[in-house]
C-alpha cells in the first residue's frame, strides 16, 4: 500500500494526570509509542504514560488537520462525550 493511500486520523490521548491531548496521524499506534518514549511532542514528552483511548479516520491531511483544530477546541466534557458515542 502506498503512503498516499493510508488515511490520516484524529487521536485523542489520555496524559498520567488525566489531561487529554490531541493530534494527527496516519500510523496512530507508532505514534502513541513516540508520545510514550518522550519523542513525540513537548506537552507528552513529561506527561508519560499516555494511553490511547480515541481514533477517528480523517481521510487526508487537510481534513485530518482541520478536524484537529476543531476538537481542540472542544471543552473536556466535550471531548469525553466524542469519545464515549
């Protein structure tokens, strides 16, 4: 499979202290592992462990992005109630 076939998808992460954290990827699971072993982003890299716990497909970049920006937005109850439909 090409690259350019892998969709990109929204994830939501849950932080050691309960924070939740959201981005964009195409491999979710590779990228989770990055979020724990501290290379991923600055906000996880002390917030370790962090665990998967939502996955939406996106389709592609732009979408994915766009997506992003707006559950970013989103309050915490927000985004729990995203998580638990």
């Amino acid at each position: 499979m090409r690259n350019l076939e892998i969709p990109w998808c929204l994830y939501i992460i849950r932080c050691r202290g309960g924070e939740l954290y959201v981005g964009i990827a195409r491999d979710v699971e590779a990228r989770v592992i990055r979020h724990n072993r501290g290379l991923a982003c600055r906000y996880t890299k002390y917030r370790r462990p962090v665990s998967l716990i939502y996955k939406e497909k996106c389709g592609d970049y732009k979408d994915a992005r766009k997506r992003e920006i707006e559950v970013k937005k989103f309050n915490r109850k927000k985004k729990l109630a995203l998580i638990l439909r």
